[in-house]
C-alpha cells in the first residue's frame, strides 16, 4: 500500500469494498451432488491474495514512514535548508496528521470490536 500515491480514505474505502466482495455465497452450486443433495466439502471463504496482517503491517509502515518523513523535513526547514519551503512542510505534517488519526480511529474500532465480541454469550 502506498499512501502517498493515493488518499487514505480511497484506500479505506478500497479496502472495505474488497472485505464486502469476500463474502461467501449462500449456496455453493458446485458443491451440491448428483442426488441434488449438498456435498460435505466446504468452499473457500476468503480467495483474497493478501493477508490482512500484512496489509495492516504495511499500513502502519506507510504511517510510519509518513511521520518520519514529516520530521525530516521540519528538521531541515528549521536548519535553515533552502531546499524544502514552508508549504512542504505544511503539507508533510498534514499527511502524517491524517494518517495518524486514521489509524487511531480504526485501532479504536478494533478494540470496539474486540470488547463487543468478548460480551457475547457463548
């Protein structure tokens, strides 16, 4: 995932699309039998390629890499470096800004989700 490249939210959104497009079908017509019966096999729920670990890992990265980018260059505007202007810096602290609140925001939502779960009754 590459947040510089593309928006956060659009990624966002991306990503929730792929989850809805994951669901499994209510009938799986390859599996029933020749009796018309449904056989015992079980098709498979998630085909996706990637591992939702590792795009959460990678998501973090990108945030990561955000805010040190942001730091260099407050670093280097405040050293008096003629090569990075204001509006630079402006714009670096923004993207890390909102990144970062979207990460609070979803891990806020992953612990929501967490002690919903763990207040079921099983």
């Amino acid at each position: 995932m590459d947040i510089k490249s593309n928006s956060l939210y659009s990624q966002m959104q991306s990503m929730s699309l792929q989850a809805m497009g994951n669901k499994p079908p209510a009938i799986d017509v390859d599996a029933i039998g020749i009796n018309g019966t449904a056989s015992n096999s079980v098709g498979k729920i998630n085909e996706s390629t990637s591992n939702f670990g590792d795009m959460l890992t990678d998501a973090l990265k990108s945030v990561n890499e955000l805010q040190k980018e942001s730091g260099d260059k407050k670093r280097a505007f405040e050293m008096g470096d003629s090569n990075v202007t204001l509006a630079e810096v402006m714009i670096a602290s923004s993207k890390s800004g909102i990144a970062l609140d979207a990460t609070v925001q979803i891990r806020n939502k992953f612990v929501e989700a967490y002690k919903e779960i763990m207040s079921m009754p099983v």
